[in-house]
C-alpha cells in the first residue's frame, strides 16, 4: 500500500515538473 502511494506521488510529481517545464518553455518561445 505504501509503495503504490510513494509511486503514484512520484508519478504525479513527474507529470507536475513536465507540465511546469512545457508551460515555461511555451512562454520563453512566444517571448522570442
């Protein structure tokens, strides 16, 4: 049970850290 939650955190805060990431570079291209 623990390691299925610990792995789902993960997942999310992967999915966070790449939608984070392709919002910055998104506005770094439209500022150019």
């Amino acid at each position: 049970m623990c390691s299925v939650f610990s792995l789902h955190n993960f997942a999310a805060t992967c999915l966070q850290l790449l939608y984070i990431f392709q919002k910055d570079s998104l506005f770094s291209f439209l500022s150019v």
